[in-house]
C-alpha cells in the first residue's frame, strides 16, 4: 500500500512547537485538566475518587455504556448500540473507509478537505473523484458536478462538514440533494462532522439522521476543546455498525479506562464547554473580522462560527516560504494552503486564546507590511 505524506501534519509536527502564536489550528483554545474538572463544581474530587476505584484493565471495548448513550443524544436517530468509540475523528474515519472501501470501487471526496478522505481510499485501490469546493460559491461544491460524477458503481461519497479548512457550513437542503443523489445508485455517505456552528446549532443536521446509508464520524478535539484524549467515534445504522465492528478489531482494541470515563464526564458536561466555547467563538470572530476589514492583503469567505477559515493572502511569493519566514521573524504560526492544494491561501486558527489571536494578527499585519 502506498500513500502521500499527510501535507497538514507534516507541516505542524515539523513547525507547531516553534510557535509564539499559534493562529494555524483548527481547534478551539484546548482545555486545561483542571477546566476540565471544575465544570461539575467538584473541582475533580467526584470524578478521581470514581477513577481510584477502577482497574487499569482494557476496560469497554468499544466505549462504555454511559459514553454511548451520551453520544447517541447528539442525534436524533441513533441507538448506543451503533456507537463506536474511536482513537479520534482519525481513527473513525480510518474505520469506515478501511472497512468499505475495496480495490476498483468508485468514491467520490470533496476536495479540498481533510486529506484521510481521498487519500486513504485512494491508498486502498479506490478510483477516487474530486468534488471540488469554489471560493466565488463560498466554498460550497456545486451539486450538478456530483450529478455528473456518479456513476452507477460509485460506492461511497465523503465530505466534511463544516469543511476543513474553509470553515463551510453544508446546509440542510444542500446535504438532502446528495442524499437524494446517493440514493439513486445505493452510494454511502460519510461526513466527518467534528465542527459545530456554535453561534445557532441549528445550523447543522447529521448525515446520520438524513440517511439510512449516511456515516457520522465526530471527535471530542475540535468543538469540544479536548484533543488531548483521543477520543472519538463512529455513528451509523445497525449494519454498519456490525460491520465496522470485524474491521475494528484489526485497528485497535479500546480508548482506555481513563480516557472514555473523561470522554463521558466532558459529554455529560458538554453544555457546560459549550456555552465557554461559544462566547470564545464569537468573540474572535470579531476579532478576526475587524482584522480582515482593516487588512488590504487579506480576504476571506467567513467561517460560519466554527473553529477554522481560510483566507487568501496577496503576497508575491511561496505561500509556504511565506509561513516558514512568518514563524521564524514573528514567532506566528499559519498552515500554508499548498498543504491543502490551495496555494495562496493560509488555515488561520482565529479560536486561539484572545490575546494569542490578537498579538498574532497584529504580526502578520506588520509582516505583510513589507510587500506593500
């Protein structure tokens, strides 16, 4: 099996440690342990006299009961049972495709997003179709291209929403249209679904209570703010579930007792994280929008208050040279569009601490300076 190296982590494995101000991820601002533990106003006491009770053992195979029934509640027609606990949103997606996708099979990814969409099928033999996004349609993918794509065989259809790294939000009606269409030949559909509208929820609807057929993969890493614990799953129907489970046993055998009790307190929690993110979410939005109206070489199409956008900057030079001179003069931390396929663009994180964000736009204002 072959694959081409991962453009987005090579970049941060490489870079990220480097940084001052770190604007290039898509999370928002990661939660301290002890933010974590003072959401149940217990200060974490409840919590680790429950953990010093438990063995070290392998614990629930595929995630606890609570940590089912705590996912479940995020849609509207998923039973616990057809929840499966993942290493991450990276390890659901891993799952769905290495169990469905077979040499020859026709798949067809939005492209730009995140990479394990294409790749990986593409990596497992897969004739793989790019679905391509447009920035004069704020990024959205045209439907009358995938109408053309799809093809009697095509077996499966992966997107992400809200998109990595535009920030795009795929709306109801548009998501029903390729429901409709991957109806018309028996097609899967798998959304990565690990970003949240946090200024109206309402926004977003899960491909998982749209279609029977329909794949929801998710994370507690980006909306959430807790990358640190690995943890994530897959929502699906009965079938799916079942048939994930055989392939899941081949690529990891549980989380870990410590991470999915964590993972069920911060779930059972989660309107608590929420209403923090949100107001964060909001609030740099602000930020990053006064910035944008004040900054003759920056556009962008505006996130949709989630945790990623991707402006384009007007600079006469590789993008990529660009970030690297960036970093090492200013101390800020951009993702260059290159590792997206989108030379000229940048990821811009705007849901970093405020005054990261702050001091980390004011740079790259200073920087661009010296092409003007």
């Amino acid at each position: 099996m072959q694959i081409a190296g991962f453009g987005v982590e090579e970049w941060l494995n490489v870079w990220e440690k480097k940084a001052t101000y770190d604007i290039a991820q898509s999370t928002i601002a990661s939660m301290t342990m002890q933010e974590i533990l003072d959401l149940d106003g217990q200060n974490g006491q409840t919590f680790y006299d429950l953990l010093n009770k438990q063995k070290m053992n392998y614990g629930w195979i595929e995630g606890s009961p609570e940590f089912k029934q705590e996912v479940a509640k995020l849609y509207d027609h998923v039973s616990p049972d057809n929840v499966l606990q993942t290493n991450g949103a990276t390890g659901a997606n891993h799952l769905a495709l290495y169990a469905l996708v077979q040499p020859g099979d026709h798949v067809i990814s939005e492209y730009p997003s995140y990479q394990q969409l294409y790749d990986i099928p593409k990596s497992l033999g897969a004739e793989v179709d790019y679905w391509h996004i447009h920035e004069e349609a704020d990024w959205y993918p045209d439907i009358a291209e995938l109408k053309q794509l799809i093809r009697p065989d095509t077996k499966l259809i992966c997107l992400n929403n809200a998109n990595n790294p535009t920030g795009t939000i795929l709306n109801r009606d548009f998501l029903e249209q390729v429901v409709e269409i991957a109806k018309s030949v028996g097609a899967y559909v798998l959304v990565d679904e690990v970003y949240l509208p946090l200024d109206d929820p309402s926004k977003f609807v899960s491909i998982v209570d749209l279609y029977d057929k329909g794949i929801a993969t998710n994370s507690l890493s980006k909306t959430y703010s807790v990358p640190g614990i690995r943890v994530g799953w897959t929502a699906t129907n009965h079938e799916l579930a079942d048939l994930f489970r055989k392939y899941r046993d081949y690529t990891m055998i549980c989380c870990g007792v410590f991470n999915d009790m964590l993972a069920t307190y911060i779930l059972k929690n989660r309107d608590k994280i929420l209403a923090r993110n949100r107001q964060l979410v909001l609030t740099n939005l602000k930020i990053y929008k006064q910035w944008i109206d004040s900054e003759p070489r920056a556009s962008v199409i505006m996130p949709q208050a989630v945790s990623t956008s991707f402006p384009k900057l007007d600079v006469p030079v590789d993008i990529e040279q660009f970030c690297i001179r960036l970093l090492k003069e200013q101390g800020v931390l951009l993702v260059p569009g290159n590792r997206f396929d989108m030379p000229g663009h940048v990821r811009l994180g705007y849901c970093a601490p405020e005054e990261t964000l702050r001091e980390g736009l004011k740079r790259l204002s200073l920087f661009l300076r010296q092409y003007d």
